[in-house]
C-alpha cells in the first residue's frame, strides 16, 4: 500500500464524491460492483511578512480558511504514471474527510477491463482498513497516535496546519497566480516527507482558497496527479459515515501491527 501519510494527503486534497449531491446525511461507504523516522529539528517557526511577500499573505489566507473546514466531501480522479514503462493509470471516484481523524477514498479504475477494479481505504482514528479486491484481503493495519492526529506529514500541510508552520516544514514557492488559480511548488525538508515524495505541487482555486490539484514525484520519480471537479466544505458527516463494511464473503482479514508496516 502507499504510504500512510501520502495517501491521507491525498484524501484530503479531495475529499469525497457523490455525497455532495446528495442531503447532508451521506448513506453508509459501500464496496462497488517502516523504518524509524529521523527526528526533526527544533520548531523553530519562520517569521511570515504577508505585507510584503505574496506568498506569506496567501499561506495565511489559506490557513484561515482550511482551520474553519471540519468535513470534506467532493468528486476526484487520479492518475498515475511510471516512469520507467510510461504507462498509465486513470482512477476516479470519492474521498471523504471528518475533523479530526477520520477518512475514507473509495476509487474505481478507468478503461476497458478494469470493470470492478477499485480500491477502498477507510481510516476510524485507531485503524486503517484497506480493501484489496484483486487478492480477496482486508487488511487491517494499526495507525499510530501521530497518524490517526495527521501530524508530521503532508497531510496536515492540506488541513490543519498553520501558515509559519507549512514554510518550516516544506520549501514553498509561488510559481503562478492568475484570477482562477493559485500555483504552489512543494518539497520536502525532513526525511519523513521526502519517502513520500521528492517534490509537489498544490493548486488552489483563487475564489476560496479550496485545493483544486494536487502533484506528487515520487522518489523512484513515478508521477501521480490528483484532480477535483466538485468540493463541499459544508456537508454535515458523521462518524457512522465512517463505518468500514465488512469483507465479502470469501475473503482473508488480516491484521497489520505497526511493526509490520
């Protein structure tokens, strides 16, 4: 599976799908037809000068309207891309998110012979279950108190974070400002971001400050692009809407301690 950290962030670049067309009582999720990691340095925090650097008054701007969102529900695709083949994968599907630990990504692959291919990931705070049709397992890993909390990981750079403490953790650069969109370059500073990815963009939507695209390269330089076409901040999600289906018939539960990754 993707790393804990990359994959949440994704989750909440996005979201969820069909449920913001549907009453604020989003129904039940359904399924369709690592080694120790180097302490950062103090938390020292860069001062922000938001009168002076547009980045800083965009970062601040951003947070402030991030820290007021509690739930997340939109539509997303995915698409990846190795880079050693050049071959292609296209994803599309839901993501959800609950302040302050709960999330789930429910995604069906695109193209002829896929049918019935997707992948499912439903986070409860004290566990990850990941659901892997093509070999009939639910995995059930354990999540860590630092996971479950999103902190330390590019996920808490999505939601949550502050403006002084995004610039300490990655390199940010303004590349591109227009009326529609906001351009923002990523990368890592500490180890435990840079397993994830050696580099990032986020685009934003310059009307709210809402995430609109997210990039990632990862370290074996493999491309991944994560695209929104709808966003609801305002859905009313509970934590019923989390509840992780059971297996279907047939299948293998596995349990997954933190040791075992």
């Amino acid at each position: 599976m993707r790393p804990l950290g990359y994959t949440f962030a994704a989750l909440l670049l996005l979201g969820s799908v069909a449920f913001a067309q549907q009453p604020p009582s989003s129904p039940p999720i359904t399924i369709p037809p690592k080694p120790g990691t180097p302490a950062e340095p103090a938390n020292l925090l860069p001062k922000l000068d938001p009168q002076n650097n547009r980045l800083d008054a965009l970062l601040v701007q951003w947070e402030q309207r991030m820290t007021g969102v509690e739930g997340v529900v939109c539509k997303c695709a995915r698409e990846e891309k190795s880079k050693a083949s050049g071959f292609k994968k296209v994803y599309e599907g839901e993501a959800r998110y609950l302040k302050p630990n709960y999330v789930a990504l429910r995604m069906l692959q695109q193209g002829k012979g896929n049918e019935g291919n997707y992948e499912l990931y439903v986070c409860t705070g004290k566990f990850l279950y990941e659901y892997r049709p093509q070999t009939k397992t639910l995995r059930i890993h354990d999540v860590a108190p630092e996971q479950a909390n999103f902190q330390n990981n590019f996920l808490s750079f999505l939601f949550g974070m502050n403006a002084a403490e995004a610039k300490r953790k990655f390199d940010l650069t303004l590349t591109k400002e227009d009326p529609n969109y906001i351009y923002i370059d990523i990368k890592p500073r500490f180890d435990a971001d840079k397993r994830d990815f050696t580099r990032a963009q986020m685009v934003l939507f310059a009307k709210d400050m809402l995430p609109a695209r997210l990039w990632f390269e990862a370290p074996n330089g493999d491309e991944t692009t994560w695209n929104v076409s709808g966003i609801d901040t305002k859905v009313k999600l509970k934590e019923s809407h989390f509840s992780p289906p059971p297996a279907p018939q047939g299948w293998e539960t596995v349990r997954v301690s933190l040791s075992q990754g």
